[in-house]
C-alpha cells in the first residue's frame, strides 16, 4: 500500500506498505530510489504499527520502479502501485508517481 504526502518544497513523503500478515525476518524496499540496493531501507514494525512501513521523500513530478525484497529472497510487488512495469528478468516491477 502507498501513502502519499505533498510536502510542498517539489518532494512527496511516500509510505510504502506492507501487510503484517506476511511472515518474514525482514523486508527491504528496494528500487530507483536507492540504486537497488537491498540494505539500504529495511522496512519496521512497531506495536503501534504492526504493518511492515518505510516512509521516504521523493522527489516531486517523476516515477520510480520498485519492489520488495523479503528476506533476501522473495520478491513482491505492491497490489496499490500506480502502475506496473516489465523488467529485464521476465517480471514486472511496481511503479510509484509522485
């Protein structure tokens, strides 16, 4: 799930989602955004918050593929994405537009 907040300075803060209900060690966020690096956004948990949640700022006016990575093995996308995209490997990454 994708939450979006007009920051107002040319970034959106977009919270990226993903149910409690998945059963993992961890879970990154991995995408454009961060050159796909599959350390560098690893999504929490918290009692008041049980979903899996990262909150970034992006910059305004563009699109970014993305996905998730559960515990460095299974890739997921995200059933809220504003779109869908093929990838080099046969499969289709998430696309979020801010």
């Amino acid at each position: 799930m994708l939450e979006k907040e007009d920051l107002g300075n040319g970034r959106v803060r977009v919270t990226f989602r993903v149910s409690r209900h998945i059963w993992a060690d961890h879970i990154a966020l991995v995408g454009e955004f961060n050159d796909w690096d599959r350390r560098r956004h690893l999504m929490q948990q918290s009692s008041n918050d049980p979903d899996w949640h990262i909150a970034l700022e992006l910059e305004a006016g563009r699109c970014y593929r993305f996905r998730y990575l559960v515990d460095d093995a299974n890739w997921l996308n995200d059933d809220h994405a504003d779109r869908y995209d093929p990838n080099p490997y046969g499969e289709v990454d998430s696309v979020v537009c801010v």
